[in-house]
C-alpha cells in the first residue's frame, strides 16, 4: 500500500469522514517530499483539511511530523514482516473479569488519536519506539503505531473483539492478542525460524485500563508491567477515578485519587514525572473527550532517568 493510501486509512479510521476522501486526495497527491515542499498556502489549505478529517486541531509542525514519521516507516514495515509474535499465558482470557462478563469498553472502544503518536515519535525515535498497549479494546491505536513502522502489541483481558473479528482484530490478528494481565505472561517473538525470544518495549500504555483491576489484583499487573519494559523504559497510561457502572455490574473496580494513584506506582517501583505533561499537552489518546475526568502519569521505574524530551 503506498504511502498516500496509507495515510488516507489512518486519517478515515480516526474519524471515518468518508465523504471527504476525494476532496483530500486532491491534496495529498505526491509522496512526503512533495507535501513538504508546497507553498504556505497550499500548506495552509493541506492543514484544514487535515483537521476536518479527523476533527483535531492540529499544527502544520504536527502535521509534518506525522509524514516524515509515515515516510521514513516503510522500510521499517517490512522488517516487521518478518518477525512473528506470540503470547504465552496460562489464562488467555479474564473469564471472572466483569468487563469479559459484561462487554463495554472492549466492545465499543478504538481510540486513536495521532497527535498523541507524533509527539512520542518525537520523544523517542521511531527506530527505538516498540509498544505494549495493554487493555487494547479494539486495537487502534496499536495499528496506528504499527503504521508508523514501529513494533506494537495490543492485549486485550476479553475476546468478545476477537470473536466478533471487531475492528482492527480483523486487519491485525498478528498484533493482537488475549490474556488476563492479571497472571503471568510472556510476550515473544521469533524470526526466520529462530528461537523464541521474550520482548521488551521501550514504551507500555494503559488506556483507561488500571481501574478496572481489583486492588489487590495489581501487584501481578505492575510486575508484568516490569518485565515487559526495557531498562529506562516509560509507562504512559490514563486512569480514572471515577466509577462506571452498566447494567448494574461495576466496571470500575479500583476508584481512587490522583494522589492514591501515584503512591499506589511508587509502591511497586514506579515513579510518576509531571514535567512531561506539559509536552504532551491534550494530547492523549484518551483524554477528556473519550474520558471525562481521566488524568495520564507517565512512569518510569525508580531510579531511572527518561530519555531527555525535545523542545516543544
């Protein structure tokens, strides 16, 4: 798929503005090179269009970005053809979780949100970006990573999107996959018939995810947190402290502060780092509008320094 197409999936599945596609292939006719070097009023005019598609707000240093970023991931897509990944665990599904029994957020979510991938590609090069997204519902924002020609692993506690083939489950299956986080797992990855080798990421997310675990349930999570992420590697997640209740069954299992929240990481060796927030600004891939009242931390394990952020 060329790079224009690939651009036009990414920006349809962010907001699935079907109609405007004709009127943005217009503009989006030549390869990243081209795109960069049109006029400031073409720039302009590439920008708006950009941001009726897919309802942001975004830049033209954003936007550049994100090209150069989808530009330079081709040749990393292919090598990622030839890795295969697996996931080992002794409970593939969360059968007693009430978000298994009472499919919500896995049954309806998808949340991508492309500023949120360009500000991190410029955090931390593409080149070393891998990313575990656990919690992944249905897999968008996991694709849109891959897109970007960087490794990402979705594991999603229910197979209700697995089953009905919902979403990306059925334009990615080999990125993702089922397991209770709960229990130990293993992430692997083998090429060309090597061995199995266990996977580290630089990066793990968790959307919205931590809170429906119950409390003396997340000790397992952070340890399988630290044994899937690299050394100096950073823990990016949205957490709400609010409860959710559908049809009578409590989704939210763990409803705490801000504040209980950050002792809570501290206590299984993870540090929170506010000075990070403002680079990313509002831009989460869930954040007030897919989350009301959600905060993000961002965490690394005690004793370890971030990669240094660039200027915004």
């Amino acid at each position: 798929m060329s790079l224009r197409n690939r651009l036009l999936s990414t920006l349809r599945r962010a907001n699935g503005a079907e109609m405007l596609r004709n009127e943005l292939m217009a503009h989006i006719n030549n390869q990243t090179a081209d795109l960069m070097a049109h006029t400031n009023h073409q720039t302009a005019e590439l920008v708006a269009h950009f941001n009726r598609v897919t309802g942001l707000q975004t830049s033209y240093d954003q936007l550049r970005e994100l090209y150069g970023i989808m530009g330079r991931s081709l040749f990393r897509l292919r090598h990622l053809d030839d890795l295969k990944i697996d996931v080992h665990t002794n409970k593939p599904v969360a059968y007693d979780s009430p978000d298994h029994l009472m499919p919500w957020g896995t049954r309806i979510d998808n949340s991508v949100h492309l500023p949120f991938n360009a500000k991190l590609a410029r955090w931390i090069p593409p080149e070393s970006l891998s990313v575990l997204d656990l919690g992944c519902a249905g897999g968008g924002f996991v694709k849109s990573v891959l897109e970007m020609g960087c490794l990402a692993v979705g594991i999603e506690g229910s197979d209700y999107s697995k089953q009905k083939r919902r979403a990306e489950w059925a334009t990615i299956p080999d990125y993702l996959f089922t397991a209770d986080v709960t229990e130990p797992f293993t992430v692997v990855g083998c090429r060309g018939g090597q061995p199995e080798q266990a996977l580290k990421f630089s990066v793990i997310t968790a959307w919205e995810f931590l809170e429906h675990i119950r409390r003396e349930q997340l000790p397992a999570v952070f340890r399988n947190i630290d044994a899937h992420l690299q050394p100096r590697g950073v823990v990016i997640m949205s957490v709400s402290p609010r409860p959710d209740v559908v049809d009578n069954v409590v989704l939210h299992q763990t409803v705490e502060s801000r504040e209980w929240w950050l002792a809570e990481c501290q206590r299984h060796g993870f540090v929170h780092h506010d000075r990070v927030l403002p680079y990313f600004g509002e831009d989460w891939v869930r954040n007030q509008e897919n989350a009301p009242g959600s905060f993000p931390l961002v965490l690394s394990r005690q004793g370890e320094t971030l990669p240094p952020l660039l200027p915004t």
